[in-house]
C-alpha cells in the first residue's frame, strides 16, 4: 500500500511541475486622461515554457470608451543561475497584447478585466479604471493650432483659415500619419456651414518658428473659408494624431550579464512606437447676414473692380467688333455675379463668350471672369455704349457697392448696301463663320430603326459562337477521320467509288478484247462488288428483289435504286440472253455504270446536305426577319421635313416626336429634331438630340458641324480635349464604323479565322503555314476590333451623360442641400456619377461635382 501511495506521491509532483507556470496582468502608463486622447492597455501572458499562441481577448465597446484596434505580439527571454556553484536556466514566454481605446465621454469608466485559458486553467487580469477630463492634451513636443484671421463675418465673406501643426526639434515623436485623418476631421467640421478652398497646392508646407522661446518644425495648410450660413459657429477642437517613440529594453537579458557586460548598451533594446493625440484649440465664429439687398444684386460678396474695352473702336455699319469686359473680384469662382449688358439701340448684340480664371495669393482666392460679347452696329453715327456695372457687397464698410465701367463710343461709318441682318448666336471666337448657320436637315433617307445596344439582338447571341461551332465541328471532324483511318472497313466503303471507277477504265482499254458474256460478268461483278464495299452487306448472290430492299432500307434515293435495278435487268438480258454487243453498245454500258455508281454514292450523303440547306434556310430567316421594320415612319418623316421647309417649326417637332415616341431609334431622326430645337431656340434640346444622333453615328459630319456650333452658342465653355497625332489617330478609328457594323466586322473575322484553322488541320506543308499566317493577322486585327468594341460597351453601359434642359441650374453639395457649389447654364453636358431619388451628382469636364434635380437634365 505505501508502494503505491509513494508512486501516486510521485506521479502528481511530476504533473505540477511539468504544468505550465502562468502569469497573466495588464498595466498601463496613465490613468488619468483627456478626451481625444487615446490609451494603449498592455496585457503580458507570461509562461515558462511554449504553448499554442492565444487569441487576443475580446473586449466590446461600452459607455464609457472605443476599442480602436489590438495588436498582438510574442517573445521570450532567458536567464542563467549560479547557486552554490550550480548553474540552472530560466526561460519565459511573453504573449502581450495591446489595446488602443479612446473615452467616448467626460467622467469615469472601468476597462474590465481581461481572461485567458491555458492548459484548461483560466487566468484573469484586473480591471483599471479611468478619470476622462475635459480638458485639452497638452504635450510640449507637439502642438495643434487652428488659426483664422477673422473671427466676424459676412455670409459670403472670405476669410484665412490655417490649421498648424508644431513638431519640437530633436523632440521623439512621428506626425507623418497623422495629416490625412486630422484634415479629414477639420473640413467634416467646417462643411455644413462653409465652404472651404485649399490654397496653393494640397502639399503641407513646412517652416520653422520660435514657440516660447523652443525652435519648433511647424507644418501649416491653408484654406480660404466661405460661410454659407448665418450664425454663431463654434468648431470644436481637432484631433491631430502622432506617435510616441519609446526606447524599450531588449527581452534577451539577464541582470549578471547586464550589470557585468553591459549587454543592453550594446545591443541597443528596441524602439516602441505609441498612439498619442493632441488637439487643437476651438474656433468660435460669428456670421451675419447680408443688409436687405438693392434691386440687381446677383451675390458677390467682397472687393471687385470691373473694367470695358472695345476693338476696334471705329467700324462700317454692319461688321463686327469685340467689346471685352473683365471683372475681378476677392470671392471663388462660384459666388461671383454676371455682369448684365445695357440696351443699344441699332446694334445687333450676340452671346458672349466666357473665361473664368482662379488666382490664389497671400490675401486667398480671386476670381477674373472676361466677356467677349459681338456686336455689329446696324446705323452710321456713334455707338454709345453705357456704363456697365456689378453690384456688390463689402464687407469691409458693411454697404452695398457698384464697380462701373467708363462710357465707351464707337464711330459707326456707312456700311455696305443691302446689309443681311444676322439671325444667330456667334462668339468672338467663331466671327470666322458670320454668314454660315447650321446644317440643313436630312431628307428623301429611307428611316430603319438604328439600336443603340445592336450587341442585345438575338441575332448576334446567335451568330458569334457559330466560328467556335464550327471550329470544333472541324477539330472534330479531323479526328474522327483520324480514327475512320485506321478502320479497314471504313476505309474500304470511303473507296469503293474510286476503286470501282478504276476497273471500269480498265474494262474500258480492253473490251474490245473480251466476249460479251466476259465483258457484261466484269461490268456486274464491278456494280455488286462497289454496293458490297460501300453499304457493307454481300450483293453477290441476292436476287434482285432482296438487292433492291437493301439499298432502300439505308435511305438511298428511290429513283436511283429503280434506274439501276432496271439497268441490272438489262444487263442480265444480254448477259445471259446471248445477245451480242457491238463497241458502241459497250461503251454506252461503261458510262451507264459509271453514272449509276456516282449517284449511289451522292444519295448515299444526301442527308447531311438537306441538313446543310435546313441550317441555311433557318439562319438566311432568321436574318431576314430580324431586319424587317414596319412602321409608318416614312410617311411621318417627310411630313416633317416638308414642314420644316415651311417654317412650320411646331408641326415638325410632332412628327418628328412621333417617329421617336414609336420606338423608332434613327439619327437622321434626332438630327432633324435638333436642328428644329434649335430654330424654336431651345438651345439645350437642340443639343440633347444632336448627341443622341451622334450616339448612333458618330462620324456624320452634318451631326459633328452641328454640335461643335451648339458648344461654340452656350454660356459654359468647354475646351476641346488635346490628343497627341496618335492618340487623335487612334481615336478616329476607334469612331470610324458604329457598333453595329464593328459588330459584323468583328464576327466575320472571326468566322474567317475558325475557317482558316480548320482548312490548316486538312492541309500539310506550305499551304498549312499560310492559313496559320493569315489567321495570327487576321487575329490581331480581331484583338484591336474587340478592345474598340468593348470600350463602347463599357461606355453605353456605365457611363452616362447628359445636357442640362434648364435656362440655368444651381449644383449643389447635397440632394436640396443649401450650398451652391457651380451654377451651369442651359446645353451644357454633364456626366452623371449617380442618381439619389430625384437628385442626380453630376461632374464638368473639369472633375468638379454637384448635384442638381433630375427634371432639368435630358439623359442622353
């Protein structure tokens, strides 16, 4: 009994010392801190020997704080023993875990204790608990600043917001991650109520500057601040995020040696970088509202001048001169108003071209906005034209303000007789086409419905796989004649006509030679031995009857089998009738045979020919029918046209939209519209249907002349994008031929290609190189074909534009949002980004985005 108690004894001592020696804890630096600070709590796992790594251990968010992220990291170290002269060595495992969390609130909150489970044993740490005071981070090696030069303010009035951040020199510390999410925060702050611009570039700049007397690295941005809003505004602190280098001690040490060798001085420990925050100060800003505003105030706030000039200033009546004004003023380019031209009298005036140009300097943002207006005076005298103003605001006196413009006159002379008056919209840059209007319209055009995704026709899922088909059908093909090759029998029935054909030019040489009864047994055992050879059954032998019933049971065709069992009978008559035969008689069999052996062996593939011919039929119909249109468009589209030529305005545009409203699609159709929307000066239709028309054919250049007149006749200029020799070539290719056509392009090469490949497979040599040569070109040009195809794919399917409908329209900076970002005027084309209910985000050329309602936009 002691034996077995000693053993048991023995067994458990050996079991606790073998158990793992677990230590588990959390600690952190402070307890006491700020809101907008972050905490990092370390939990250290410590063991003495190896375990299967643990999980970090969950926490969720609470009341009191957010759990940011958690890291988690493993080590180990050693240390060596001398007791009594016996060396013994101690090893620990360290699994530490992080935990970066921010207060969520001012007060007390508890970060609860934290468990693990190791060997079936849980070990747990305790919790700690935090004070959260409302106060600001204040540390001496990082400092936030968010400055403005004017806390008082006018909606509309410009002001110099600066957010600064002072790194200390020499100080231990990294801010290079921190900017993104600190100007993030910062403008998220500002946007309800303000508009802000950065200034210069989106680079932060850096400079140095003396802070109570320490040399600091300062990084500055600069915005421009716009309030949209009336009010007291108070900015609450920005968060700027940075790290803290700590310098730690390596985990392999051990105090002998550290004290004796001096191990951590040489090795040099590690570096442990720490989340820290610091904030800014808050901004409080008063914004007052603009005084009553006098009758033509159109929104500028700030300082502007105006100034007018014209060239040439003496002129004959009837031709042309440019008058120029250009207006400057301290606001961005969407908050300044539009100058609006006098009356004159006996002078023809013509939209202006615009340019808008954006300065930034010390003072923010200004804006230069330049007119060109035509004019051509209709009377010989002088040309008086009047003061030309803008009212504005000024913020500085807190009054209403008018730049004006001098009086300028204009010696008219007597012009040329008969003098046409002009009947359209011209700009300074296009004085060249005075005289010139758009194009006529399309007439005597049969109309047919053009699709504008022809890649959705049924005709085409149908015809594209239709290579591939018969691609595989020839690699197919070729082995199973691979395989028919090695058959004997097959071989045999694939030669029967030409081993029959053969003996009978034989027979042919020497009938002459032979008796008849020799020359007829010849001629039957020729037939008899083909029918055996071709339809794999003994014909010698049978009677005629049985013979007869064979053939017609393998589908062979019923006249032939008739005209040869007659034909075999006769023979037969001579054969064994002992009639004689002469040369003539002969020969006459010999072709009769030859011709009976040939139409066996047509009738024998008859069947897969009437196949061939079905599948022809089927596809020829279902091509035909997949083109026939009927509609009484025609009718409808010379109604139109004979009232276009009328003048009949009204009248064309219904029939036109008629022709539209039956679901026909037809450029010539929306060509006519436009140009009929253009003469009921609807500028903005008149531009939707030409770019409808060019949606179907790109490359008219009745369609292409009538939109570059329409972009040159709107208020919003957009320049025409700049394509290098290349690029313009590549991209006239890319809009030679519409979708439609690239389509059958694109699927005749390929059908050419799966010919090309599959005639190779039957050929050897020279032949079967030049089909491979010929279908790697023909390949390339499908790969080019393809990607320009794809391309307007991609293009009918994701991106969608649109022309603006409205006189004028507001893009804002959210659906009925109240900041006005860019005001667009009537035939501009906007690209739509998105669609939110009634609100659609909208782009310029130029990337800047806002969103207008959905009613003032025609989708193209």
């Amino acid at each position: 009994m002691k034996k077995y108690i000693s053993i048991l004894f023995f067994l458990t001592l050996f079991a606790v010392t073998a158990s793992a020696q677990v230590r588990f804890s959390a600690t952190t630096d402070r307890t006491h801190i700020s809101m907008g600070e972050q905490i990092v709590i370390t939990a250290t796992l410590i063991t003495n020997r190896q375990i299967n790594t643990p999980s970090a251990p969950a926490i969720s968010n609470t009341d009191g704080f957010t759990v940011l992220k958690t890291d988690q990291r493993q080590s180990s170290s050693s240390s060596i023993q001398i007791i009594n002269g016996k060396a013994s060595q101690k090893t620990e495992i360290y699994h530490i875990f992080y935990y970066h969390i921010a207060p969520s609130k001012v007060g007390n909150f508890t970060f609860p204790s934290l468990e693990v489970t190791v060997d079936g044993t849980n070990y747990k740490t305790d919790p700690i608990a935090f004070t959260v005071r409302n106060e600001a981070i204040t540390n001496p090696d990082i400092r936030v600043f968010l400055q403005i030069n004017k806390r008082s303010l006018y909606v509309g009035e410009q002001a110099m917001l600066t957010f600064k951040v002072a790194q200390k020199a020499q100080s231990s510390t990294d801010v290079n991650n921190g900017f993104m999410s600190a100007l993030e925060k910062l403008e998220n702050a500002f946007e309800r109520d303000f508009a802000l611009s950065r200034l210069f570039t989106n680079q932060i700049s850096t400079t140095q500057e003396r802070i109570d007397g320490e040399i600091y690295k300062v990084y500055s941005l600069r915005y421009a601040l716009y309030p949209v809003n009336s009010g007291t505004f108070n900015i609450q602190p920005i968060p700027f995020g940075y790290q803290e280098l700590r310098r730690v001690r390596s985990r392999r040490s051990d105090p002998f040696f550290d004290d004796f060798f001096n191990m951590n001085s040489f090795f040099g420990g590690g570096v442990q970088a720490v989340d820290k925050n610091a904030l800014s100060n808050s901004l409080s800003i008063t914004v007052k509202p603009l005084p009553s505003a006098p009758s033509g105030f159109t929104g500028s706030v700030g300082k502007f001048s105006l100034s007018a000039s014209v060239n040439p200033n003496q002129i004959p009546a009837g031709e042309a001169i440019t008058l120029k004004i250009s207006l400057k003023g301290s606001t961005r380019p969407g908050s300044i108003g539009d100058v609006i031209l006098p009356q004159m009298a006996d002078c023809e005036v013509f939209k202006p071209e615009q340019q808008m140009v954006t300065d930034t300097n010390i003072n923010g943002l200004s804006t230069r906005k330049t007119y060109k207006y035509l004019l051509i005076p209709r009377k010989e005298g002088t040309l008086v034209i009047p003061p030309i103003s803008l009212l504005y605001f000024d913020p500085e006196s807190g009054t209403y303000k008018k730049a004006s413009s001098d009086t300028i006159k204009v010696d008219v002379s007597k012009g040329k007789e008969n003098q046409m008056a002009q009947n359209r919209y011209l700009t300074q840059e296009e004085i060249r086409e005075v005289g010139k209007d758009i194009r006529y319209i399309k007439t005597g055009i049969k109309i047919k419905n053009q699709k504008e995704r022809p890649y959705l026709e049924p005709l085409f899922y149908l015809l594209f796989p239709i290579p591939f088909i018969v691609f595989i059908l020839s690699v197919l093909y070729r082995f199973q004649s691979s395989r028919q090759k090695r058959n004997a029998s097959q071989q045999i029935r694939r030669r029967a006509l030409s081993a029959a054909q053969k003996k009978l030019a034989a027979l042919k040489k020497k009938h002459a030679s032979l008796s008849s009864s020799q020359f007829l047994g010849t001629v039957s055992e020729t037939i008899e031995q083909y029918i055996s050879q071709k339809f794999g059954f003994a014909a010698t032998g049978r009677t005629l009857d049985e013979l007869k019933n064979e053939l017609l049971s393998q589908n062979t065709d019923k006249q032939i089998v008739a005209d040869l069992t007659s034909f075999i009978e006769d023979l037969d008559s001579y054969r064994f009738g002992g009639q004689t035969l002469d040369d003539a008689s002969r020969l006459s069999v010999l072709d009769k045979t030859s011709r009976f052996l040939y139409g066996l062996q047509k009738s024998s593939k008859k069947g897969g020919a009437i196949i061939n011919r079905s599948l022809l039929f089927f596809l020829g119909s279902l091509f035909i029918c997949g083109n026939v249109y009927s509609a009484p468009v025609d009718l409808w589209f010379e109604k139109a046209n004979q009232a276009y030529t009328n003048e009949q305005y009204d009248s064309a545009a219904f029939y036109y939209e008629k022709i539209v409203e039956s679901g026909t699609s037809n450029s010539a159709v929306f060509y006519n519209l436009g140009n009929t929307c253009f003469r009921q000066n609807k500028i903005g239709l008149a531009r939707y249907y030409f770019e409808k028309a060019a949606k179907l054919d790109p490359q008219d250049p009745d369609i292409v002349s009538n939109i570059r007149y329409i972009k040159a006749n709107i208020i919003d200029k957009t320049p025409e994008q700049e394509r290098g020799f290349i690029e313009n070539l590549l991209w006239h290719l890319h809009i030679f031929f519409p979708l439609k056509t690239q389509l059958w392009i694109l699927f005749s090469l390929l059908f050419i290609v799966s010919l090309f490949l599959s005639l190779s497979l039957y050929f050897s040599g020279n032949g079967r190189l030049w089909f491979i040569y010929l279908s790697v070109l023909l390949s390339l040009m499908i790969v080019i074909t393809g990607i320009s195809t794809a391309v307007k794919i991609y293009e009918l399917e994701k991106i969608s534009y649109a022309i603006l409908l409205d006189p004028s329209s507001e893009a804002r900076n959210e659906p009925d949002g109240s900041k006005v970002l860019f005001t667009v005027h009537e035939g501009t084309k906007l690209q739509i980004r998105k669609v939110n209910g009634s609100w659609a985000l909208v782009s310029l050329p130029n990337g800047v985005s806002g969103w207008i309602e959905l009613k003032k936009l025609g989708k193209i």
